[in-house]
C-alpha cells in the first residue's frame, strides 16, 4: 500500500495534524490541505486515491467538494467526517458525493486507518477489474476477428447430447498418419535388430 496517497481535507489546522500524526504509520502516503479549495489545487497537481473530508468548512461544504471531487476524479475514493451527522447530510453525501464512508468526529483513529484500508482496497480492486475487462474485451475482439478468418476454429458442432462434433479427417491426412506409423513400426524394428533367423 506504500505506493497509495490519502488526502485529509479540514479548515483546522490542528485536526489535520492530528489526523496526520495518528496515522503516522499507515503505509501511505498522506497529504492535508486546509479546504476545499487548497484541495483541488492539490488534487491537480498529482493523483491522489483516497480524499476524507470534514462536511462544515468555509466557502465550500465536504459534500459539494466530494461531488466536484466524484465527476473530476471518479476513480479517487471519498469519505466524508463529520461533526454534524444528520440524516441530510448523509443523503447529501452519498448522492453528490458518491462517499464510500460516513464518519462522524470524534472519529477513533483505528477506525479511520482501518476504514482508509478498506477503500485502498476497494480501489485496488476496482482498478484491477478494470483491466481485466479490457483484456477480455481485446481477447473477444481476436477471437471475433479469428472465427471470420478460419471459420470452425472458434465455432464448433455438437449432437444432441452436446458432444463436439468432427467432420471428417482428410484423406491426405489420413495418408500422412499412415505414413508416421509406418515410419515408427520401422523405426521399432531396427531397434530390436535381426530376428532369431537372421
């Protein structure tokens, strides 16, 4: 996780701080930035995975900055603390702002470092799917484009019972293996060298 970046966004200075020194020894990376404005500009400058956020701040509340956050941002996951937590606020956070978590402050520092893991992972996670779609969406389109090339490659007959039905072998390849098994019978009889009467 040492490669991740986590974004603490406050307008007290000293809660930033706190925040920071409390997860001191999480393994990654973490910025602060006192409001939502000092926020984006940090947020444009370098990615940034995870943003927690304080609802009540000047100029622009956690949950507008959250949405900005959501539509510039999508794959950065959001958190919202709060000293306020009212149902509102809630509704607010999780429709704008998409928030993968709702916490209120004081908020235990083990249950902030824990709920900052899970989205790290939540994010690993939606980043690998991700790619993995993309794999299988360019394997689908070399599998399409090798059925209109060879067709029966990648279409096959079946009977009734579902079994793979084979058209029938050709008769130059019957001719070949015959050929091969000849090779190999010889091949056998060398080896074992001349018979009792030779």
């Amino acid at each position: 996780m040492s490669s991740y970046t986590v974004l603490l966004v406050d307008d007290e200075p000293n809660l930033l701080q706190g925040l920071r020194r409390a997860l001191r020894r999480e393994p990654y990376e973490i910025l602060v930035a006192e409001g939502a404005a000092a926020a984006l500009r940090l947020l444009e400058a370098r990615p940034v995975d995870v943003v927690v956020s304080d609802e009540m701040m000047p100029g622009m509340s956690g949950t507008e900055f959250l949405g900005r956050v959501r539509s510039q941002y999508p794959d950065t996951i959001r958190i919202i603390l709060t000293g306020h937590g009212t149902l509102k606020i809630a509704i607010r956070a999780i429709n704008d702002g998409e928030v993968y978590r709702f916490l209120t402050k004081p908020c235990d520092p083990v249950d902030l470092a824990l709920t900052i893991r899970q989205a790290l992972q939540r994010r690993a996670l939606l980043l690998e799917t991700r790619q993995l779609l993309r794999t299988v969406r360019r394997q689908s389109v070399v599998i399409d484009e090798l059925g209109r090339g060879a067709k029966g490659l990648t279409e096959v007959a079946r009977d009734q019972a579902g079994a793979i039905l084979l058209d029938e072998v050709p008769t130059d390849l019957d001719a070949l293996l015959n050929e091969v098994q000849a090779e190999i019978e010889a091949a056998e009889s060398r080896l074992r060298g001349p018979g009792p009467d030779g």
